[in-house]
C-alpha cells in the first residue's frame, strides 16, 4: 500500500474540549453495534475532530480488536490512517454486588472524564447484554444509537409487540432502562440524551418487510421516544475489513476514487446520513463549514478557468484580426548565412 494521508482539512474545535458522548447499545449481540461503532469513528476522525474511544465489552473485545487491527495496518504497511484514544473498562472483579457496582461506576466514569477533557468525541460500544457498566455508560451520553437488525424478530429489542394486530403490548426492558437513564441524567446535570434506533443490514430484495419495518419503528418512535435514523444496507464493505481494521471511509480516501464501485459511494452516503441524523451542533457546524470551503473553492477555480478561456479567446481574436502578429515571434535560431559564418570561424 501506497502512503495516503487522511482528509482533516479544517481543525476542528477550540483548545477547550468538553466532547459529545455517543454510546452504541442493544441488548441483543449481533445487531451491528460494533460495525456502526467503527465506522462512525474513522468518519469523525476523518472531518478532523478528535475521538477518544472506550469499549465496555470486555469479554468480545471486538471494537479493540478492530482498533488493534489498524494499528498493525499502520506499522506493517507503513500507511498513514487517523486513530482514537482507545481505553478498555474491564467490569469489577470484585463479588459482592453493591462493591462491584461502586467499582464499575468509578473505573467508567474516571475514564470518561479523562477522555472527555482531551476529544471532541467520545464513542463507547458496549456488550449485546444488561450489564451495570453498560447502564452507567448509557446514563452518560448525550447520544444513544440503537442498531437493531431489519427483521420483525429485532423490534422486541425495543418493545413487545402483538403479532397479529401489531399493537405495541409494552416496552421493552431496554426501552425502559433507556428511559431510567434519561430521568437520572436530567437530575444529575440537567442534560438530556437524544436516543437514535438505527436499522441495520437493510435489503432491498424484502421489499414487503422493509415497509412494515417502516411503519412499526415510526410507530414505536412515537410512542417509546427515539428518532430513526436511515440506516446501513447489507453490504460487504461493512464487514470485509476488520482484519485490516479499515473501513470504507479510509478505503476511498486512500484510493483517491480509482477502482471503487458504487457500493463503496453508496456504503459512505450511509455512513454520511448517520451523521447528519444525530443533529449535534458542533459536528453540523463543520460539516457546513467544509461544505462551503468547498463550494467557495470550486467557485474560485471555475472563475479561473473562465478567465483563462476568454484570455485564449481574446488571443484567438487578435490573431484573425492581424495575421502578421502570428509571426512577430523573435526568431530564436540564427538565420542560414550567419550559422554558416560561425561554423567557419571555429
Ligand atoms: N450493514 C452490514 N452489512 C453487512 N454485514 C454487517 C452489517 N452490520 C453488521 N454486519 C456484520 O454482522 C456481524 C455482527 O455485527 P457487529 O457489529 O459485530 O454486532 P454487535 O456489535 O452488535 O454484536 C458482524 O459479522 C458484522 O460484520
Ligand atoms: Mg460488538
């Protein structure tokens, strides 16, 4: 592999860091929550801003192993590629319950509040299980996105519903726990947490499924308090790379456009519209900015190349106009006769 360079054209914030908390959780193990994790890392790493990164599922590890995937990248192929702070949050070894749980919330939240000094981001995965670490991880973010996979068997990760009428029964055990978390946060500081529910692996062949899909998140979206965000497709691209710990992101800008399908384009639009859904300020604030860098830098060329093209022109004009000129070129050469002169004299 070539050396690329990653796209942190505008620094993104002040010195003074105080970073925005996004926390993946589902309770449920294979939704996506680790795939969205990563890539929603490198695309903020790769606007500029700075991520610290913790994951709490320390029996997987699977965000740490992606992490440790890309760093062997970096040194075994001498690329260049943006990395989190990452930090692991081991649950308490301690037995007796009331002890462990002090544990566990002291050992999250001195790491937070170290990373969260130092980043503009802070992205926490966290087991596919109810754990009190994944609960107190939950009671810290400003953001929680939910991935759930896009079948009928997923949406009782947020409530159950009633097969044949699909009237919402009640909500789910980790719907309440979210909502639990967002009362102790509005005591604790006053803050609140914005909940995103995220379909995942989309297909385009259950056409059937997708729209009741539609329909019953928007309905529970209402009813439990979350908004829905597009989603990824099921694509390969999301989950081919983990061994070399990339991500689309990184593969396109390392391409620079050559040999990438419309998967890839289509893949980062997804990544891109994710970001655009969470609606947090400082994140849209740069993205516009970049945006209208772009548009102004683009404007300025097309000006230039519309300056050059009427110079050419107004050349192109004086020379029909007096044939002559076309030959006031200084003769560069000697003429014949002199050059023949020359010869003899050395
Ligand atoms: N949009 C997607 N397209 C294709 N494969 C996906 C997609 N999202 C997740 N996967 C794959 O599904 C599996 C489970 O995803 P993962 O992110 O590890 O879930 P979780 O962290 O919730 O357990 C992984 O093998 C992953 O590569
Ligand atoms: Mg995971």
């Amino acid at each position: 592999m070539t050396q690329p360079i990653f796209n942190a054209s505008t620094p993104a914030s002040a010195p003074s860091k105080k970073a925005h908390v996004i926390v993946l959780g589902n309770e449920k193990g294979g939704s996506g929550k680790t795939t969205t994790c990563m890539h929603l890392i490198v695309a903020l790493l790769r606007l500029g801003f700075s991520v610290g990164t913790i994951d709490i599922d320390s029996r997987q590890r699977s965000l740490s192993r992606y992490l440790e995937n890309r760093r062997q990248t970096i040194l075994k192929e001498n690329v260049a590629l943006p990395q989190p702070q990452h930090v692991v949050v081991q649950r308490s070894p301690f037995n007796i319950v009331q002890e462990a749980e002090e544990d566990d919330r002291e050992r999250f939240t001195k790491t937070l509040m170290r990373l969260v000094e130092a980043n503009d981001f802070i992205v926490v995965d966290s087991p596919g299980s109810d754990t009190y670490l994944s609960r107190v991880a939950h009671a810290h973010a400003d953001t929680i996105i939910t991935p759930i996979n896009d079948s009928f068997v997923d949406l009782d990760v947020l409530a159950n519903v009633d097969g044949q009428t699909m009237k919402i029964i009640k909500p789910s055990i980790y719907s309440e726990m979210v909502w639990e978390q967002k009362l102790m946060r509005a005591k604790r500081d006053g803050g609140s947490i914005e909940w995103i529910v995220m379909r995942n692996r989309l297909s385009n062949i259950d056409a059937k499924n997708k729209r009741f899909m539609t329909q019953a998140t928007g309905e529970l979206a209402r009813r439990i308090g979350f908004r829905v965000a597009p989603g990824f497709s099921e694509r390969v691209i999301f989950r081919e790379m983990f061994l070399q710990g990339l991500t689309v992101l990184d593969i396109m800008e390392m391409n620079g456009g050559v040999g990438l399908s419309l998967s890839h384009v289509a893949a980062r639009q997804e990544v891109r519209d994710l970001l655009k859904t969470l609606r947090i300020a400082k994140l849209d604030e740069h993205i516009n900015r970049q945006n209208e860098e772009a548009a102004a830098k683009e404007e300025a060329q097309n000006k230039k190349d519309e300056a050059k093209e009427e110079a050419a022109e107004a050349s192109k004009e004086a020379a029909n106009a007096n044939p002559a000129s076309v030959s006031s070129e200084p003769l560069k050469t000697a003429p014949e006769p002199v050059r023949e002169l020359e010869a003899l004299a050395s």
